[in-house]
C-alpha cells in the first residue's frame, strides 16, 4: 500500500497543475487519470484539438479570401481532411506529453486508473488501494444531455463536441444545437470549410451571458460568414436515419413547429460535472442542486482532508479557472493562503473574429447599483486591424463613473484573446481607465484599441 501527502483525481488543467504545483512545494503527490494520456478533456478532447482545426480552417479561409488582396496569387488550397485530423493528432500528443515529462521532472506518481473513495484518506484504483493525507477531486466535465436528442458520436451523425473532432469527413451541412462556445466554435470551424451551419439556441441570443453589444455585433459577423441563426427555439429531438438526421423545435413566440435536416447534428448545449464512480455518496461528499460537489471558500468539502476543482465544482467551466484553482488548493494543502480572483477570470471564444471578456457587463454593473461609464473604440479605427482585413469589431471598456475603476472589458476583433490580459492585469490591480489611456502603447499593433476605449471613457478617443 502506497502513501502520500496528496492524491488528486484527474489530470486535466486543474489537477495536473495542482499535483505540479503541491510537488514544488515539497508533498509528496500521485495523481490518478483512467485516459491513456494526462492532460484531461482540455488536452485530449476539448481546448487543444479544436483550436488546431480552428486554427487550420482559418488558414484555409485567408488563402480562399484575403491571399489575392495582398498579392499572394495563384490556385487555393484544397481540404485534405486526413493530413488535417493528422496535424490535430499531433498537436495533442504534443501537449499530453509535455504533461508526462513535467510529472516525471517534479517526481508524481502517475497512477493509472479510474478512483474511487473509500473513505478519508484512502482511495481504491483497481485492485489497489492508496492511502493519503488529502484529496483533490479535479474531475471535470462531461457534455450535457438533451431530452429527445441521443447522441451517437461513431456513428457520426449526432454528435457531441468530442465526435465534432473526429467526424470522417467536412459535412456539407450541420445543424448546431447551442449557441454557446463550444457550439459556435466547432460550427464555425465546419463553416469555413464549407459546410452549411444552422445554429439553433433556446433563448433570443446567442453566446448567453456576454455583453449585449457583443452579442449582437458577433452574431452580425458570424451571420456574414455564412452561419444562420434560429433563436427562441425550443428543440423537441434530433433522430437520424440513413445517414442523415432531422431536428424537430418549436418556436417560443408561437408555439410553431419546424423542423430542419442535416448530415451532422452537434450538441452543444453545455457540460455538467463529471463525478460518477467516485463514491462521493457513499463517502458523504456534500453536492449542490446542479449536481457540483459543494465546496467552502478553501476548495474544501464537508468531509475533512477532501477538496474540490475545477468543473467538478460550481464557477465558470473554464481551465484557466481550474488552474487557478488548482495552485491555490495545493499551497491550502501545503499550509499556504491560496487565493483565486474571481471577479478577474477572462473568457474568450476562438473564432475569427476572437471574442474575450473579463469582469461585469455593462448590465450587470447597472444592476449592481452603480453609476456607469462605457468607454467603445471600433477596429476600423486601427490600423493593424484594417491591415489584417479585421477592421469590424470593437474594444468596450465598462467603467465606474464615480472612481473610473475598470469594472469589464468586453472584445470582438484580431487577438482579442491575447489583448484582454491586459485589462485583467489592470483590474488585478485596482486600474482606472485614466492608468490604461495614460500607459504608451506600440503601434501599429491591435492593443492600441484598448487604450483608445481608455480614453473614451475619459475625455475622448483620438482615432474616430
């Protein structure tokens, strides 16, 4: 029987950066993962394969687009879709095991296997039960099932977001249940690559919780891409038959029945945790109402010595959060004050335009009771956008109009995912928009966007 200080359960983003982080810190750490890869749903089918196929359709539509307005001539490139799924592969495995090395250079125990807890202190895997101190539960996710549509991923015509990545081939149409990330992410991939994208979501906008001008203006683009959008829809089931499959939904305004065909239908109506096999019932782990172990301001649960991450848990279902997360039970662990910013947890969403967005909304900084200032800059106005063909999007900075303090910043436009660090690192420390005008940025770079919204929450932009 093997003993440690820490065993966390799952290797995804959140536990395998808490088992690395709990073994700098001198613990003795195992961590359990039933996959023949660490990394976790991110890693193997999640964040990193559908940002290699976003990244490649997106290539292959600036070949098919912009190549001839810079002077690149001669014929466009074709879909091979085998050497993509190849290159995709690749780029997993590349990152997986990058996973391995660092669990062998801090000196974790790769434990192999699917846990179950037994008690305080002690966790079976397989035949074998090891004994520690603490326990992290980091198990993730799982995608959300929806009544009336049964999802099939070999098969290839209903799918999840984890059949999205390997279908046998670019459908020529594709229905998307869910106009969330996930959904508009992996529909915009097929997009652009030719399919016919319908997206169909439930309530009357897409990407639920974004700021209202986001919504709006990445529907806009999305929809002159050649995505079509169903809102205030109701699905009532997707079933397939000779390699096809049919969605039936009622409209919310009139109670109207529709219903549209497809070659592929994608669920993609969000992720639940995933803790079955655990135990926790039997161990006496408290849950919340949606089915997330219940956890105090520490990661702990209600049983002594057992914590909780991640998408396991309630939050964002974000990596970066799980990260976080995951550091700062590990220093708990290690008698530390671990410490996660809540309220400065960016998001974005990988298409092209990227959309990214930190802190409140202009809605929700009204509804808090507090006079607001909006400081907006469109990329037409910059010049490294226009010059990538990315002129249509904005920067919106939502202030405190009484202190200036940065409540949000909400992005649509070239790099969004990389510019919103900045806002973050400004609102980390307590940054008015005034700290961010006055702060030189280079040009000709997309970032100097950010600074205009500064100073358009303040005496005026100079570029409009």
């Amino acid at each position: 029987m093997s003993s440690y200080d820490l065993i966390v359960i799952g290797a995804g983003p959140g536990g395998y950066v808490c088992a690395i982080r709990a073994a700098q810190l001198g613990l003795k750490v195992a961590c359990v993962e039933g996959r023949e890869t660490l990394g976790g749903t991110c890693l193997n089918v999640g964040c990193i394969p559908s940002k290699a196929l976003l990244h490649a359709s997106h290539m292959y539509h600036e070949a098919e687009t912009n190549f001839t307005k810079m002077g690149l001539m001669g014929d466009g490139p074709s879909v091979d879709w085998t050497i993509m799924q190849s290159y995709k592969a690749e780029t997993v495995e590349t990152n997986t095991k990058g996973v391995e090395f660092l669990f062998k250079k801090n000196k974790i125990d790769w434990i192999k296997g699917w846990a179950e807890i037994q008690g305080p202190g002690k966790i079976k895997v397989g035949d074998d039960v090891h004994e520690t101190k603490n326990i992290v539960i980091a198990t993730g996710s799982e995608p959300s099932p929806l009544k009336g549509v049964e999802v099939e991923n070999e098969a290839g015509v209903i799918v999840d977001s984890t059949g999205a990545l390997t279908l046998p081939g670019v459908p020529k149409s594709m229905v998307v249940i869910g106009a969330g990330v996930i959904g508009l992410e992996l529909g915009s991939v097929y997009a652009r690559l030719g399919a016919e994208v319908t997206v169909i979501e439930y309530l009357d906008a897409i990407t639920p919780g974004m700021d209202a001008d986001i919504q709006k203006q990445f529907q806009k683009t999305l929809t002159k891409q050649g995505m079509k959008f169903v809102l205030g829809a109701a699905v009532q089931s997707a079933t397939a038959k000779n390699g096809q499959a049919t969605v039936k939904y009622k409209l919310r305004k009139d109670d109207s029945e529709q219903e549209v065909t497809a070659d592929v239908v994608l669920l993609a109506t969000g992720r639940r945790p995933y803790v079955a096999g655990l135990g926790l019932d039997k161990v006496g782990v408290e849950m919340t109402d949606r089915g997330q172990v219940k956890i105090d301001n520490h990661w702990a649960t209600n049983v002594k010595g057992i914590y909780a991450i991640g998408d396991a848990v309630p939050g964002p279902m974000l990596a970066h959060k799980a990260e976080d997360e995951g550091m700062a039970v590990a220093e708990v662990i290690a008698g530390k004050a671990g410490h996660v910013n809540y309220n400065v947890i960016p998001g974005v969403i990988y298409t092209t335009p990227e959309v990214a967005n930190v802190g409140l909304t202009e809605a929700a900084a009204k509804e808090s009771g507090r006079k607001v200032k909006i400081g907006k800059f469109p990329f037409l106005g910059n010049a490294r956008a226009k010059a990538m063909f990315q002129g249509d999007g904005f920067v919106k900075i939502v202030t405190d109009a009484d202190t200036d303090r940065v409540l949000g910043c909400h992005i649509i436009g070239p790099n969004a995912g990389e510019m919103i660090h900045e806002v973050c690192v400004a609102m980390e420390f307590g940054a008015s928009a005034e700290d961010i005008a006055l702060t030189c940025h280079a040009h000709p770079t997309t970032s100097e966007a950010v600074r205009e919204a500064a100073l358009a929450a303040g005496s005026g932009a100079i570029h409009v």
